[in-house]
C-alpha cells in the first residue's frame, strides 16, 4: 500500500510541470487577446474618452500600457507564431512586453539562446537589449534634501542601535568595544566636516598671479630709477656742456679784448712818432 501511494504521488508530481507548461501556453494566448481587444478599443474610443473609459476596465493604467505594446508588436499583428514558440514564451507580463520589441527572425534565435521562463526577469530583459542594441537612460541622480538626509541618517542609526543589541556580549571584549567606539566617533566626525562650513582657499594661480604681479611692479619700480638716474646724468652731461661752451666763449672775448687793446697800442705809437 505504501508503495502505491508513493508511486501515485510521483505520477502526479511529474505531470505538473506539463500541466503547468499548458496553462502558461494558454496564458500567453490570452495575454495576447487581451491586448489586440486593447489595441482595438482605444482604436475606436476618441482620444478624449480614453482616459475616462480606463477606469471602467479595471486594470491598471501601467499594465493597460504593457498591454497595448504587446498587442502592437508583430507577434499579435502578425499572428504568424506557432505552438513551439508559443510554449516558450513567458507569460510573465513585463518579459513578454520586451520580447515582444523582437521581430519573427529576431524572436526564434533568440529563444535558442535565452530561456524565458526559467532564467529572471533581468537577465531577459538585459538579453533583448542587447539584441536590439538599446541603450538605457542613465538613472537620475536623488538629489539630496534637509528632509532626505534626516530620514537616511534615522533609518541607520536604528539599524546599528540594533546591530548593537543584538552583539553577544560573551564574544566581545571591552577593548574590541572601545575600538569599534573609537571607529564609529571617526566617522561621526567625518559627518560633522561635512555639516561645517567651509571657508574658501584661493586657488594657487591666483597665489602666483598676485606674486608675479609684485614681481613685475618691482621690475617696473627698479626700470623707472633707472631712467631717473640716466636723466640725471644727461641733465649733467648737458651742464657740463653748457659750462664749456660759456668758458670758450669767455676766452674768446678776452682774446678780442686782447687782440683790441693791442690794436690800440699800435696805433698810439703811430700817432706819437
């Protein structure tokens, strides 16, 4: 008896993957319906009804559009898929959406190579990005806030005050404490460098601007004593000149005076004889 019923349970458990395979084959047919009678009905519904008729369905608008990119893709439109490929095909919603994106040729070596429905949700997404050589947008970057930051520096202290409580105070000694203390005091401190303000350095080229800049106002300085000093010797120079010109001229005159008074002399020896 216990033999049979072993035996009974190993059938039934070796059935379920098939009967398993078969409801997801069914699902992804229905997935595929569901989403040509989307398409269809926002075909007909004027585009200023949409929004309103979305309620009435009740499914999410989200999964409304995972929805009507599925039955916008070739694998509904064309409705060219056999059943090999359809019980390859997961009927996890946001897989399919993506696989979906593949065309016919696309889908069939693709399916060789990923399998969708055991390998996660990342690795088939990432596998047909690749295929269709899309490139992700980069993640916008949290900015931080006062509000933020709080919240995040609340979140970790009562995760260590946890961490704390829950050592085993047979293991740790009081200097592995101290330490561990000491460590956390460091980085506390860190924060508080962070928090401070901070007084702002001139960059060194300016450093060296300035010193340059008193270099070249002492050059300026040295240059212009020295062509003070060079019109001091000029205005010498021209003195000097000026002396010897008055002297030679005052030579001159004592020589006329001379050259007359002989001239004098001469003619009163004249008159006398």
């Amino acid at each position: 008896m216990a033999n049979t019923a072993i035996n009974v349970l190993i059938d039934k458990i070796k059935a379920g993957p098939k009967k398993i395979a078969d409801l997801e084959k069914s699902s992804v047919v229905e997935i595929f319906e569901l989403a040509r009678n989307l398409v269809e009905l926002r075909r007909r519904v004027s585009r200023g009804k949409w929004a309103k008729t979305l309620p009435a369905l009740g499914i999410c608008p989200r999964v409304v559009c995972r929805f009507l990119a599925i039955g916008e893709s070739c694998l509904v439109t064309q409705g060219l898929l056999d059943a090999e490929l359809l019980c390859q095909l997961p009927a996890d919603l946001h897989k399919l959406e993506w696989v979906a994106k593949l065309s016919l040729e696309e889908l069939k070596p693709f399916l060789k190579l990923i399998h969708c429905k055991e390998d996660s949700r990342h690795a088939v997404i990432h596998a047909v990005q690749r295929m269709i050589g899309y490139i992700p947008p980069a993640p916008k970057e949290q900015q931080a806030s006062v509000k933020h930051l709080k919240k995040r520096w609340a979140d970790y202290v009562s995760r260590m005050v946890k961490a704390i409580e829950g050592l085993d105070d047979q293991d740790v000694d009081d200097q592995t404490l101290q330490q561990l203390k000491d460590e956390f005091l460091t980085k506390f401190t860190e924060v508080e460098d962070a928090l401070s303000p901070q007084e702002e350095v001139p960059p060194s080229d300016v450093v060296l601007d300035e010193s340059s800049s008193d270099v070249n106002e002492e050059d300026d300085s040295d240059e212009e004593d020295t062509s003070d000093e060079e019109k001091d010797s000029d205005d010498d120079d021209s003195d000097e000149e000026e002396n010897s010109d008055e002297e030679e001229d005052s030579d001159e005159e004592n020589d006329s005076d001379e050259d007359d008074s002989d001239e004098d002399d001469t003619e009163e020896h004249q008159d006398e004889e």
